[in-house]
C-alpha cells in the first residue's frame, strides 16, 4: 500500500483568524463590563444556595431575592453584550440591582457580587463606540485649537 502524502492546506494570508474576528466583534459593545456584571450574578446566585452547617435556606421573599437577582444580573450583563446600542440603560440598571443586592442576597455575594457588579456596570455605562470617541477627540483637539487662536466657534 502506497502513502501518498496530500499537501496540507495553507491558510490565505487575507483570510482572518477567528480571533482577530472575535477581537473586532468584541470591541463593537461593552464586552469586560458585561461579563463582569454576568460574573457577579454567578458568584451571587451560587454564594446564596451555600449552606454552611445547621444554616438552612429559607423559602419565601428572601429565597425569591437570592435567586431573582442572580439572574437579572446575568440578564444584564449579556443583554449589555448583545445590545450596545443600549448600554447605558442595561449599565445602570446592573449598577442599581447590584446595590440593591447588598440587602437582598447575603451582604452582596459577601461583598465580592456586588464589587464585581458595580464595576461591570460603571464599564457598561462609560463604555462608548470608536466613531463616537473619534468625533469627540476630533471636538476636544478644535476647542483646543480655538482657544489658543483666541476665536470662537
């Protein structure tokens, strides 16, 4: 039996790799914020089904909160991934129920939740498109320029 030995098949040196497509699909939306929100929600919903000893959880609006607020953080931080047209909405919404969660799911995730969420959420909201910090940076050099030549715009 002969082997013949086929050429291997050389990638095309225009065709990009899946992570330089990744890495021009991620930084079209807030992707760090997001997942940092989804992350907080993760950590909350798995540092409220803990029990430690005799502790027992408790069903009623307490056991609702633990588990409610995990996933519309995770809902959030994937809804800012998905949708960065509406980032700023999705941001302050994480910032508000990751506060609120400092009441609602044991102290916050023990405190690690809720930091993880106020920060993915400040991301989301401070987060801005390319064409948007270009046009601004184009703005910010003219008022400089105006104002060392002392004319107004």
């Amino acid at each position: 039996m002969l082997l013949i030995r086929t050429p291997q098949r050389r990638r095309d040196a225009a065709a990009p790799s899946v992570w330089s497509r990744f890495g021009a699909w991620r930084r079209r939306r807030p992707f760090i914020g997001g997942a940092l929100v989804a992350l907080a929600g993760i950590e909350m919903f798995f540092s409220g089904q803990l029990d430690m000893g005799h502790i027992h959880v408790q069903l009623g609006i307490e056991g609702f909160q633990a588990t409610v607020i995990p996933i519309a953080l995770v809902l959030l931080g994937l809804l800012a991934i998905a949708m960065p047209a509406h980032h700023v909405f999705y941001g302050v919404l994480a910032l508000v129920v990751a506060v609120y969660s400092l009441i609602g799911v044991n102290l916050g995730g023990f405190v690690l939740g809720m930091l993880l969420g106020c920060i993915g959420g400040v991301l989301v909201v401070a987060w801005m498109p390319r064409a948007a910090r270009a046009a601004d940076d184009e703005r910010a050099a003219h008022e400089a320029d105006s104002a060392t030549t002392g004319t107004a715009a």
